[in-house]
C-alpha cells in the first residue's frame, strides 16, 4: 500500500478538489517489495544516473569518469561500455568530473555535473571514445546539481538542485543555514533549442513541506524523472530516502519514504516506456544495487 505520509497528502489533495486520484503516480507501486533487486558489476559499486532511451535500452554512468554503461534491465547485467573525452589543444582528454546524472532527448546523450556543466554526445560503440561538447551554465557547485531529465513538452532539460543559494548571506554560504538545509530547491529548464540555461527556475520544491516524511532529514533532490504516462515529476531524495511526487508546475503531490534495506543510497531514477520504476543505489562499500518497481503493482494489490 502506499506509504501513509503520502497517503494522507494526496487525499488531502483529492479531497480538497485540488487533485484527481488518477493523476497520482505513487500509488502505482508497491515499495515494499520490488520486483526485481540486481546486484551490479563491481564498476558501478559508485553508480549514479540512470536512464532509458527510445528503444527501451537501459544506460547508466558511474560517479567520477565520463563511461556510460548499457545494463540489461532483467540482470543489471553490463551489456556493453563506451567512454566520452574533450577536445583540447594540447590533445583528447578522457572526461572525468563530478558527473551526477544522465539523459536523453532525440538519440542524443547528455550528463550534467555538480557545477551545473552540461556535456552533449553520441552513442559510441563497445569500447569506443566518443567526443563530447561542453555547456556552460550560470551554475555553480554552491547549487550542488544532481538531477537531469528530459521534458517533452518544453523541449528541454531539467536540472534539479540540492541547494539554493541564491539570497543567502555569506555566512549562510560559509556555515550553512535554513536554505541550504531544506527551504525552496530550484529545478532549471536548459533549452536544447538555444543550448542556454533560462535564468528563471522552471519551479520550486517546497523542502520544509517535506520534513515530517523524511523524519528530520532534509529533502536533497539527487535525480529526477517524468512519468511517461501523467507528465509528473518523480524526484529522489538520497539524503531522506524519499520520492516526492509533483506535478508540472512542481506542486508537491505526495511522498514516500523508501525502505533503508533496499535503498541504501538511492541516486538515480528512470521509468521504463510501460511505466515501471527503476532505481539505482551506490554501494557504500558493497555492491551497487538497481531495483525494479512494476507499474500497477500496488494498485492491483489494493
């Protein structure tokens, strides 16, 4: 069932008049029991983003260096391996940066890094080096950025940030404070048309709204996803272990809190063309760990 903190939001919000049941996607899954639980190779015990393309492959891409991994959904198996660099004047530099998170818009890959890079490329082959072209944004890695998706319906990605510094004191900066533990954390659009990041962030999540679910913690957004079937926006938190649910505008709809001993570290989050439910977690010392939520599972249970 879903969890209660979410259950009580939404029927809030249902109740209300201000939301529709069916446009929750939460409750579609059971969170108890995932389908499936995969151990991963030992090159992806430090895996970060996660995403499917087009065709229904699955990709992935560890913490530090520029290789992105085709998995099969079914094992978590590596299927193959390629490898992205930059274009220098003193040669062809292997990429390796603070890489967070990872999508794809119209066969195109893209990885974003902490400090809000932005970094276009190819599919290479198994093996292959493929070059990448650099994005610069106004961000910084006070914003510390940790989620990328793609968005159909504005043709653009959104980068979705742990902090928000934006009106912050310099001491609030140097030693922490209210905004830079929960507060209001900013999602940006990058326009693939312009390649250039609006100044104006897409929405807001609304972080003290959520401190109750995640027990104290404070709600970090670490990846993000559209759901393919309502247009919501799922947004993992790795800091609380929770999924927040908004919607397009990021309204906050409800929240789940994820079991500690399927998620130790949950940080990369992408659906399946049917809607199922995929989440990746670094191995803190172990194993990296994806797991498969089926569509509709919790629903058929109810």
């Amino acid at each position: 069932m879903m969890h209660k903190a979410a259950l009580f939001l939404a029927l809030g919000l249902v109740l209300s008049g201000r939301l529709d049941a069916a446009d929750l996607s939460v409750g579609d899954y059971d969170f108890s029991k995932p389908g499936l639980r995969m151990k991963l190779s030992p090159e992806l015990d430090e895996i970060s983003g996660i995403v499917f393309d087009a065709r229904g492959r699955l990709f992935a891409h560890n913490d530090e260096e520029g290789a992105i991994f085709e998995l099969d959904p079914t094992t978590g198996r590596i299927v193959s391996r390629f490898f992205i660099y930059e274009k220098r004047w003193f040669g062809n530099d292997p990429l390796m940066a603070d890489f967070e998170d990872i999508s794809i818009a119209k066969d195109v890959f893209y990885l974003v890094t902490s400090s809000g890079v932005v970094y276009s490329f190819p599919e290479g082959r198994d093996g292959e080096r493929v070059e990448a072209t650099r994005h610069e944004t106004f961000l910084n890695d006070l914003y510390d950025v940790e989620g990328l998706c793609y968005d159909p319906s504005t043709g653009a990605l959104l980068l979705a940030c742990k902090e928000n510094p934006s009106g912050l004191s310099v001491k609030e900066l140097l030693f922490g404070g209210k905004g830079t533990s929960l507060g209001r954390k900013p999602v940006y659009s990058f326009s693939l048309e312009t390649m250039s990041l609006e100044r104006k962030p897409r929405f807001m999540i609304n972080g003290d709204s959520l401190k109750a679910t995640g027990k104290g913690k404070p709600f970090k957004p670490s990846a993000i996803a559209r759901h393919p079937g309502n247009g919501n926006f799922l947004v993992l938190s790795a800091t609380a272990r929770m999924l927040v649910e908004t919607d397009r505008s990021g309204r906050v709809l409800a929240a789940v809190r994820l079991p500690k001993k399927d998620h130790p570290q949950p940080e990369g989050l992408a659906f399946s063309s049917g809607g199922d439910l995929f989440i990746s977690n670094e191995g803190n010392g172990k194993r990296g760990l994806l797991l498969r939520y089926p569509a509709g599972r919790a629903s058929a249970a109810r």
